[in-house]
C-alpha cells in the first residue's frame, strides 16, 4: 500500500522501491489505483495498468497532471538509498520524483482553485503505440480533456515549454558490387557516402526563437549500414539521420528540410513525431508560470507534450527530477527539490 499521508521525499522513495521496468507496470498501478480510490473527494479510472483520477467540482477550468509509471530496465540500482539531500535508484529523477509529488497533490488538496485530472500511464519509455497516453486518447478521450496539462518530466525544477519534434531518415548511396580484387570493376558505395558525412559536418543548426524559448536544432548521422563481404565491394550503403527539429517546422516541413539537405541523394522517412510549441501564451500556462516562477526554457527532446498539444491541450513539462540523470545506473534526484516542486504545485492550486 502507497501511504499518502507520509512525507512526499519518503513517499518517493517507496514509488520506487516497487519496480516498474516498461510492460511490468501493474503493482505500481494497483498501489496507485488503490490509494487514490480511497480518496472521496476523486473520481477514480483506469485503463490497463494508466490510472486516472478526477476531481468534480464544476469549476471553469481543468487542468491536467500527468506523470508516468515506467521506467529503463534496473541496472542495479534497486531498493533505493539515501547520501545526504540525494535519493538515488531507478526511476528517482525520471520521473518517479514527480509521481509522488502529483500523488500528494491528489491526496493534500481536495478543493483545488481549478479543477484537475491526475494521469498516471504506462509505457512511456518503450516504442509509441504501446504508450498509455496513446490508448486512453483513443478510447477515452474525455479523461484527457482539459484547458492546460504539466507533465512531471525531469526539468531540475525549471518549467521546460514545448517540445522539438524528431523523424529518421535514411540516405542510401549505391554502387556497383565486384571483387575486391578487381575493385576498379566496382563502385564502392561505403566510399560514396563521403559528401552525405561532409554535408552533416558542414550543416549550421537553426536556433529559432518560438513563443519567447529558443530552441536549438540538430541533424546528425546516428547510423552507417553497408558491406557484403571482406571480398566484396558493396553495391549499397545507408546512412541513417535523425533530425531534431523546432516546434515552428511540421512534419513535413522538416521533411522537405532534410530533402534539400541531401539533394541529389536518395532519401526515405523511417518515422517522425510533431514537436509541441511552448504554449506560454495560454492564460492558464501563465498563471501556472508565475506561480512557479523562474525563468522558462526549451524543451530540447521529444516529450509527450507533443500528445496533449495534438489533443489541442497546451502543455508543459516540469519536474524535480535532472533530465541529464535520466536513465543512468547512478540516477538520483535531490530531495529538496521534491519538496520545492511540491510547494510550488501547491501554490498554483491553492492561491
């Protein structure tokens, strides 16, 4: 049993101390299903192993909090411990940190300024379809509506607007195969990838400014596939891209981006997800922003605020976990900063 009453820094470090590695989600969900549905003030839902709880006061807004359950496989780094201000084990900083503190809101503040959703979803570090954001979007639309969403990534306490959006791409060069004996019979296509390498060494990045946060691009080779054989010359080599792009571009602006990069080369798309602009502008994104305080920055990475902005829901991400600390054997987050992100949370709700 999750005890909610407990310290939100101690309730951390009983999220994680029950594994939740992707698609091994469920005595994490049973623990949270069960504590919240003893709470009279929520109303409480689950989908496979997303709980979601609601509070019903008939207020004019609805915002939405969300934080998932998962995370990277253990490394080790199970039960949890604690040096001095820091808790380390998996999922501390990414993002069970964050579920406790949503949790302790859903316990603490019964009447909320606002009216609030509360998700808590499986499978956000495993392949898209698999996302528990995703099922409920298309099964439950109704539990996700709302005029503004926070999702609890790690951001080390610092509102993080928006998100870049991200495809794949490959570019394949092709030669001629022949014996490596005889190589002059033969077009090397691994050697015909040289102006595709010089072309990424030589790409200027954009920094582009959106809604006040500027985000910085990238476009980088993250994978080479060619060869036959030790005596073969190849006929065919693949150069795999990612790009990173701003929340300013579509999918198929950044498309058509990577298609001038490489004319003259043969290029397909392997997938691609939208970014999400910032958002700041909401009135209720505002609000959220001045009772937080700080200044806000770019999201630079994919988040699934990118899913909640294509539900027409602006939303950003903030958390107490570090983001650099993500998915690391020695992951850790600072319990002080648990405790400022609760009280910040908790000023926005209550103020």
């Amino acid at each position: 049993m999750l005890d909610l009453t407990q310290d939100v820094r101690a309730l951390t470090a009983a999220i994680v101390d029950i594994e939740s590695v992707s698609g091994d989600e469920r005595a994490l969900a049973d623990a949270v299903e069960r504590a919240l549905s003893a709470l009279p003030h929520l109303k409480v839902d689950r989908s496979g192993e997303t709980v979601v709880a609601r509070t019903e006061l008939g207020t004019s807004e609805r915002v939405l909090i969300a934080g998932h359950l998962d995370t990277v496989p253990v490394a080790g780094n199970l039960p949890n411990r604690v040096e001095g201000d820091l808790l380390y084990g998996c999922g501390t900083s990414d993002m069970k940190a964050g579920v406790a503190v949503a949790l302790k809101l859903a316990a603490t503040v019964p009447a909320p300024n606002k009216d609030v959703t509360y998700v808590f979803y499986d499978c956000e570090e495993v392949e898209a379809e698999r996302n528990g954001l995703n099922r409920v979007a298309r099964d439950h639309p109704d539990w996700l509506a709302a005029d503004f969403a926070v999702l609890m990534e790690p951001t080390d306490g610092t509102i993080e607007g928006g998100c870049q959006g991200t495809l794949r791409a490959e570019v394949t060069v092709r030669g001629k195969r022949a014996h490596s004996a005889r190589s002059w019979f033969g077009v090397n296509a691994i050697h015909g990838i040289e102006p595709v390498l010089a072309r990424l060494n030589a790409y200027e990045a954009r920094l582009p400014v959106v809604d006040g946060l500027e985000y910085h691009e990238g476009l980088n080779a993250v994978g080479v596939r060619g060869g036959v054989a030790g005596n073969v010359i190849p006929d065919l080599c693949v150069v795999s891209v990612n790009y990173r792009f701003a929340p300013d571009l579509t999918i198929e602006q950044a498309q058509e981006h990577v298609r001038e990069v490489f004319d003259g080369f043969e290029v397909s798309f392997v997938d691609a997800a939208p970014g999400a602009r910032p958002g700041l502008t909401h009135p209720v994104a505002a609000a959220f922003a001045a009772a937080v305080g700080g200044t806000p920055r770019a999201k630079l990475g994919w988040t699934d605020v990118a899913r909640f902005s294509a539900l027409g829901v602006p939303a950003v991400n903030y958390g107490p976990g570090d983001p650099n600390l993500a998915h690391q054997q020695g992951e850790y987050v600072s319990l002080s900063k648990i405790v400022e992100s609760e009280r910040a949370m908790l000023n926005w709700l209550t103020t």
